[in-house]
C-alpha cells in the first residue's frame, strides 16, 4: 500500500484532513447520499458508478457502524503527478483504517484520454489532502479494459481519480505542443461583449445596430483551452491519421515551404477553414470554442481592452506582447509571446493568427444590452447567421491595433482558407 498512508498515525489528524477537503462551495461538489454499513458489509453504489465493497467484520474495533458517502469534485488540469481522465472522487470516512481492504471500483471514458496516450499508462491515484497525489502500487488494483474499470484495493478511503502518469503527457506536448497543453478556465461570471460605443462595423446604409449598447454578465462552466494556437504539427499527424484534410495551401507569406517544413513544426496552422478546424478538434477528443469561451480565455472575468491588459503594445520590432501590424512580416511560434499572455497564461489572444470559434455571426446576439438581470449561462450564440458566416476572434500578424483588442471581431464563411487564420480548441471538464 502506499507509503503515505503507512505514516497514518493520529486519528484527529486525519479527521481535520478530511474535513477541510470538503469546505468547498456546493457548486463545486456533487454528493451522493450517504449509505450505513455495519460488520456484515455490503456494497456502496455512488456517483458516476463508483462502487465500494465493504468485506465482513471489516470496522475498526470501538467502531460499529459506517457511513460511505462519494463525492464528485471538479479536477484541475494537473494534480502533482499525473493529467485525471476522471473527476477527483472524495469518498468518506477518510479518518478510519479498515481492518480488511475494501474495493474500490472507479470507471473510466476513453474519450477523455489525452490524444494519442495508450490505456495501458492509465493508473491510479491517491490522496489525503486532494493536494499532493500518490499512484497505488501495482499489486493493489487491477485493470479491466474491457469493462473500462479500475478495482483499488485499499484499507483507507480519501480522494481518488484515474490518469495517466505527467511525465507522459509532457513528453507528448513535448512532440506535440498543444495537444495536451491545456489550460483550465475555472467557471464564474465574467462581463461579455463590447464596450459602450464600440462601433459594430454596419455602415450607414446597412440595417442593424451601429454601436454596441454595452457588455452583460454571463456565467460559464469551468473548461479547458489550449494554450497555444494550434501547430502545423499537430494538424500533420490529424492529416497523417486519415482524418484531417491537407491545408488550401502548405506556403505561408514569407516561406515557400512552411507546412511541410519541421521547421516551422511549431507554428500555427493556417488556410485551413472552419470545417478543416472542427473536424481536427474533434479528432483530438475536443471542439471549436464558442464566442463567449474564446473571449474569456483571452479577457479574464473583466473587461480589459486587451490580453495583457489595457497599455497599446510597442509597434516596432522589439515588440514582445504581440505579433501584429505585419512587425514580423509573417506568422511566430505558437509559444512566442509571453508577455502577452490573458490572465489565465493563454498563448496569442491577440495576434499572430485569426482564430475560428464556433459561433455564428450576428451583429445584435453580441452587441445587445439585456435590460433584464438574467445571467445567461454558458451562451452559445444565435441559432444562425444572417448571412451565415462563423465569428473570428483574435486579429493576426497583419492586423491594425483595434482589430486585436478583447472585444474585436471578424467573420467568415465556413468554407473560407486564409494566410492569416488558424484556431485553437477547447474540452469541457469532466463532471
């Protein structure tokens, strides 16, 4: 058994462990009611299928009955160790060693896996706190692909969740940068939309709201973002795969030989279309972002003219925020740019490339003020377009100072390929 829990020594001690990993908001727990066992034993049945068998005349001495409860926490990107494909499960009475070892039964989806991670790497992982995570020992859980299970052997409960080894999935990102380098976007509320006054670009002679009427607050569920554009590589081995079709062009401006060079394996891919995007971020285990995901990642919960915040980035060649105004004649590395990072340490928010998101275009959808106080909830857009074109967000390397703000937007039709657009993908966290 692990050699954390072999330390396990005060019972009082445990008992504070324990009672702080759930001093968290309900909004970010889910529980399951809690079940009384006694020395006969039985099954627990919980969230998400978790299941826990409690052998017979398994309770610690002086303690006669039992109460098993799960529950199903949100999960960071990272633990200390190793990329969850499951939520975290706490699952109580952490502060009491069993004097048989109970089954634990954890399942598990293979759409969650990190592109390209092999089953066999998954393992499984403990912990006290919920803070500094230990992988079992081999001889204490079993395996079941076909089933899609994991049975943990263990005399202790505490916080649980299956996935595969860091050093793995940093070695892919290493390969790969991108794929599973993502960002964790906690859920809340955030001010969405334009500034009062911001021109929405209709001309005079065009139907439709000119100006928009200011931002409104919405609230969005936790996800993952990729930290970087997506890379020539990463879109090669979608191609490779069978799966993605090759870009409209492999030339940039500058190079001849861009997307088949190695060279520029790790910069941004581009004249690729809406669909080409979609269909790549859904090979990865992913999709588009909406508007709204896309435009938090790259503000924060507040409004900020851009990124990195509200100073005009240098228009000269020293520049370090941004790749725009054609400073460097041509696209960057996806990893270029980190001092101009959004407030949750996404990569090119502004700049570099136009990215595609999956919303369609509609002047009023974005620039209307609700005069309601309804919070709308994860906002996915209109329903269509008018003239059925997909909102772009970000600016490029070629883009002027307004068109990189937080709030700047373009269209294009699905089908449409550019030097200048390329995209980014996002993952919803596991519930």
């Amino acid at each position: 058994m692990l050699e954390i829990l072999k330390k396990i020594l005060v019972f009082s001690a445990l008992l504070a462990l324990f009672t702080a990993c759930f001093e968290e908001s309900e909004e970010h727990r889910h529980k399951k009611t809690g079940e009384d066992f006694d020395n006969k034993g039985g099954v627990y049945k919980g969230v998400d299928g978790i299941t826990v068998h409690i052998e017979e005349n398994s309770l610690p001495e002086g303690i006669d009955v039992v109460t098993i409860s799960a529950y199903s926490l949100d999960t960071p990107a990272f633990t200390n160790v190793s990329k969850p494909v499951t939520n975290i499960y706490s699952i109580s009475p952490a502060a009491v060693q069993f004097t048989k070892n109970l089954t634990v039964v954890i399942s598990y989806k293979e759409t969650e896996f990190p592109n390209l991670l092999d089953e066999l790497d998954l393992k499984p992982y403990f912990s006290m706190d919920r803070q500094t995570f230990e992988v079992f020992d081999e001889s204490s859980y079993e395996l079941d692909v076909e089933n899609n299970l994991f049975k943990i052997s263990t005399p202790f409960l505490g916080n649980f969740h299956i996935g595969f080894p860091k050093e793995k999935v940093k070695q892919e990102d290493a390969n790969q940068a991108g794929i599973a380098e993502m960002v964790l976007i906690p859920a809340g509320e955030f001010e969405y939309g334009a500034p009062e006054g911001t021109p929405t670009g209709l001309s005079e002679e065009e139907d439709g709201m000119k100006q928009s009427e200011g931002t409104n607050t919405v609230y969005l569920s936790s996800y993952y973002i990729d930290k970087y554009e997506v890379s020539n590589s990463q879109y090669k081995l979608c191609q490779d795969a069978g799966v993605c079709t090759e870009p409209y062009d492999v030339t940039s401006i500058m190079y001849q030989n861009y997307y088949n060079n190695s060279t520029y394996a790790g910069f941004p891919i581009i004249w690729v279309s809406y669909n080409q995007a979609a269909t790549f971020c859904q090979w990865a285990g992913k999709k588009l972002p909406t508007e709204a995901q896309w435009e938090r990642a790259a503000r924060g919960k507040t409004m900020r003219t851009y990124p990195w915040g509200d100073q005009d980035p240098a228009d000269n060649i020293e520049a370090t925020q941004v790749n725009y105004s054609a400073l460097f004649g041509d696209v960057t590395s996806v990893m270029w740019g980190e001092d101009g990072v959004s407030p949750n340490g996404v990569y090119n928010m502004a700049g570099n490339v136009a990215e595609w998101t999956d919303t369609w275009h509609n002047i009023d959808s974005y620039y209307h003020k609700r005069t309601d106080d309804v919070v709308v909830q994860d906002p996915i857009g209109p329903a269509d377009s008018p003239t059925q074109e997909k909102v772009i967000r970000g600016g490029s390397w070629v883009s002027l100072k307004d068109e990189i703000t937080t709030y700047a937007r373009d269209k294009a039709f699905p089908n449409y390929r550019y030097y200048n657009l390329g995209f980014r993908c996002v993952q919803p966290v596991s519930q």
